[in-house]
C-alpha cells in the first residue's frame, strides 16, 4: 500500500463516512448515470486544503494552502516539543540519564513524524499539462513514465466532466462535511483530484478547471438547491 494511501486509511479509520443519495438524471446524461455518486476518496478535511492554480494556457495545478502547511508544520513542532523540552527536567531530576526519558522523546517523534509524512503528501504535484496530455498526481509521474506505486496518470481525452460532492465526516469531538472533486471518465470511473471542507472554494476551482479542460462540472450541490 502506498504512502499516501496509508495516510488516507489512517485518518478515515477515525472519520466514518456516509453517502446520500443522488439522482445523476438531472444532468441528462448517460455517461451520468453510470457514474457512481458516493466519496470517492475517504476521508477529507474541514479546511482548505488546495487551491486551484493557472500556470499559463498549457498548465494549472493544484497547490496546498498556507492553512494546509500549517496544520503539518502544527504536528511537527508539536512533536519537536515534546521531543526536546521535557527531557532537560528529567535529566536533572534523576541527575543523568533514565530510562523514563525514552517514551518522551519516542511520542514526540511520532508526533513529528506525522506531520512531515502529510506535509509530503499534501505536496506532491496535482497537474494538468496540457503539452504532456494528462493528469499527472504524483512525484515520479512528473518525471518519468515509469510511476510509482500510488501515482496516477490520466490520458487527457478521456476526461469527460468534472464531478462536485459532498461527505459527511463524523469524528469523536466534532463532524464536518467535505467536499470532493473527481474526474469523471469515458468509462465511468472516477479519480479523485482533491477533498477538502471548502464548498466555495471547491466550486469556484471546479469552474475554473471545467473552462481549462473544456468539458462540464456536475455539482451535486448545486444540483440539490435547484
């Protein structure tokens, strides 16, 4: 299983998810119908997480936000905290080494640990070049034709529209809803471009994606207020 595979599996253990039903008709068509309308991805954010970006006419991609950068940089001083502060009182409360000073530094380690893995995660490339005629999301997809594990990469062509939903996340303290953007293919499958608790954000880089790539954003939630 891949890394970020890991991380999404990790978090949605703590967040059970909930679809509701959709009626894909009032799209009028087909390609709609065949397509599936619970999460795509599992799991997601109460916050922004990417924002959508043009590069020029060719490129855009999807970048994380200064919110995203500070939730990990959050893990990972948190983590760095308990790593380093605490083990100067225990040192001079045992008056040198003791082996009540191994779990703090291990925890914050872990904590610390967390962070930098979501905080790569969160910045590997999601791209859409239209030189190279795909979607690329993934480090090595960017390079090489040879991908890693985990990366994807999807022939221009067969996008054919975009697809906004939503997904009810329910943790121990709180619930949220977030919202995903997948394309949606010539086959009816899906990939998932990003998942964050943004509505309006969402909707307004799905318009901007759906002019790039030329083809139609189906928005369930707009869909629901109509």
């Amino acid at each position: 299983m891949a890394m970020g595979e890991k991380l999404e599996k990790f978090f949605s253990d703590f967040l059970p998810q909930n679809g509701a039903f959709f009626d894909p008709s009032v799209f009028h068509d087909p390609l709609a119908q065949a397509t599936q309308w619970t999460p795509a991805a599992h799991g997601g954010a109460n916050f922004c997480t990417h924002r959508f970006k043009k590069i020029d006419h060719t490129r855009v991609e999807f970048r994380p936000t200064f919110g995203m950068d500070v939730f990990c940089f959050f893990f990972i001083l948190f983590g760095l905290f308990f790593a380093v502060l605490p083990l100067g009182s225990i040192y001079k409360q045992h008056g040198g080494f003791h082996w009540s000073m191994i779990p703090v530094p291990l925890f914050g380690v872990f904590f610390s640990a967390i962070g930098i893995l979501i905080l790569r995660y969160s910045h590997r490339p999601i791209v859409f070049d239209m030189k190279r005629g795909g979607f690329c999301k993934g480090w090595a997809s960017l390079r090489t034709t040879r991908h890693r594990r985990g990366d994807v990469f999807v022939d221009m062509g067969r996008i054919r529209a975009l697809q906004v939903l939503s997904e009810y996340c329910r943790g121990n303290k709180s619930s949220y809803r977030s919202y995903e953007l997948n394309l949606v293919l010539d086959d009816a499958s899906r990939v998932n471009v990003v998942d964050h608790g943004d509505l309006g954000a969402l909707r307004e880089d799905a318009r901007a994606l759906g002019q790039f790539l030329g083809v139609q954003v189906w928005d369930t939630q707009g869909a629901k207020g109509s």
